[in-house]
C-alpha cells in the first residue's frame, strides 16, 4: 500500500490499489486486457467519489440529483466488479470481500427505490447472500489476522476488517427483516436506500483519499486532513438518516411527490440513486 495516514488504523474498509500491470512477456492481448480492466477500476471510482458528492448536494428529486445518481450507479458498480473480479487471481482476499460488499450495497440501494413500495423480488432473496459471506470472511481474515506472524492480512491488520463483520451483519440483518416483511416504505425505504449508497461511496472515499495517496502531491502524504473527505459520506450519511428519519422532510413538497407519485414513479425509480 502506498505510504501516509495508517487506513487499516482508521477502521475503514476499503479497496486495496491494485497493481494489473501486464509481466513484461505478455502477449499483446493480455497487456490490451489488463489496461483495460485498470482503467475501467480508476475511472469508476473517480467518477463515482464525484458523482456521489454531486447527488449528495444536490436538491433531492431534482434532475441534477438524478443524473449524478445514475452515473454513480454505473460507476460504482464498474469500480467494485472489477475489483471483485480481478482480486481473486491477484491472491487478494481482502479485495475480492471488499468488492462484493460495496457491489452489493449499491446494487440493493438501486433495487430498493426500483421496486414499488411495500415489494421484494427473488433478487433481494438471493442478494442477502452477500453480506453474509461478507460478514463470515470478515470474521475468517480477523482471526487469521491476529494470529498471523505479521498481524495481518494482505497487510491489513484485524481493526481494518471489523467493518466486514459489522457492516455485514448489518445489511443482512436489514435485509432479513425486509424479507420477512415482504417488503419497505415510506421513510425506512428512503433510509434504507440513502445509508446503503453512502457507505458504498465510504469504500470508495476511503478506497482513494487514504489508500492512494502516491497520486496526490506531496505535502499531502501523512496529512490529517485526507480524513475530511474520506470520511465525509459518513457524516453525510447521518445528516440524511437524521433527516428522513426523525423531520417532516419526507412528507413535504415537492420531495414526497418527486418520489412517491405514480405518474413519476416509472421515470424516478430508474434513476433515482441517492434519497
């Protein structure tokens, strides 16, 4: 990992850089290939850190919101693919969890707003698979971890892989209890869709602002200060939870409408990616 502030020490999970640069003897195809794949991870995550921050300022239900929304949408789900793709023949673990974890929380966020209210398909049944695997590996790297010669895991020491565990359970535990209810509405579907696509943007975040900092200019490294955006959608996460869950700022004009009118519903649960 690039030198600067300890990330593993913040607890934040996150993403791991990836070196996919072809061997000096790969054919022409492979090199095409890796070139490719890294490119697709890079420009996913930088278009889904700015996208993410656009849909989080911008007013809800508006156009802007929209957009920013989708690109983020796409984005994510390209960076956290490929990372979840890739990682497993480059012999990262942690990188392939780390992958699936944020692939998931953003794909479950689109399927909340995506189905109508009070709803749940065969995917959200499968999905939950997901963080339970998240939640178990977590659990695996931590006890490997502590009793690893070096204390870690693919150099992650075991504070770094509590955020499995604990978001794990989390989501699983959310999606269980939607499961069982055949479905969520209403504020706790806002919710529900806001803190998913907020932790999703977290890995990323984190991913950049603490694990690339060869990239940024010197007086950067080891700076303090790269834990203001990168841990920034988690102080937004709460504002927003705090706001639909506990004010009237759902149920008022025009934000209810936007979201919740029929004739709108087709044009917005397609894409609306940020609550």
């Amino acid at each position: 990992m690039a030198r600067g502030v300890n990330v593993q020490a913040a607890g934040a999970p996150y993403i791991k850089p990836m070196n996919l640069h072809a061997p000096s003897d790969a054919s022409p195809l492979v090199r095409a290939g890796l070139d490719t794949l890294l490119f697709l991870h890079i420009a996913g995550g930088s278009m889904g850190i700015l996208s993410g921050a656009v849909a989080l300022i911008a007013p809800k239900g508006e156009t802007v919101h929209r957009v920013a929304g989708t690109v983020f949408f796409v984005s994510m789900l390209t960076m956290t693919g490929v990372a979840f793709l890739v990682a497993p023949f480059m012999g990262s673990e942690v990188n392939t969890i780390a992958g699936l974890l944020a692939f998931y929380l953003v794909a479950s966020a689109w399927l909340t707003v995506k189905r109508k209210e009070g709803t749940i398909g065969r995917t959200e049944k499968v999905a939950v698979a997901a963080p339970i695997v998240a939640s178990i590996m977590g659990a695996i790297f931590i006890v490997q971890a502590m009793n690893s010669p070096t204390g870690t895991i693919d150099d992650t020491p075991p504070q770094a892989l509590y955020g499995f565990l604990a978001f794990g359970l989390i989501a699983a535990g959310s999606d269980i209890k939607v499961i069982l209810r055949g479905g969520i509405s209403g504020a706790a579907r806002i919710a529900r869709h806001l803190w998913r696509m907020c932790l999703a943007l977290f890995v990323a975040t984190g991913s950049f602002f603490l694990g690339q900092q060869q990239v940024m200019p010197g007086f950067l490294h080891d700076s303090p200060w790269l834990f203001v955006p990168a841990f920034a959608p988690l102080v937004l996460l709460f504002y927003w939870l705090i706001r639909v869950r506990l004010t009237r700022w759902y149920t008022s004009e025009p934000v209810h409408q936007e979201i919740t009118s029929p004739s709108r519903r087709g044009r917005n649960l397609r894409n609306a990616n940020f609550g």
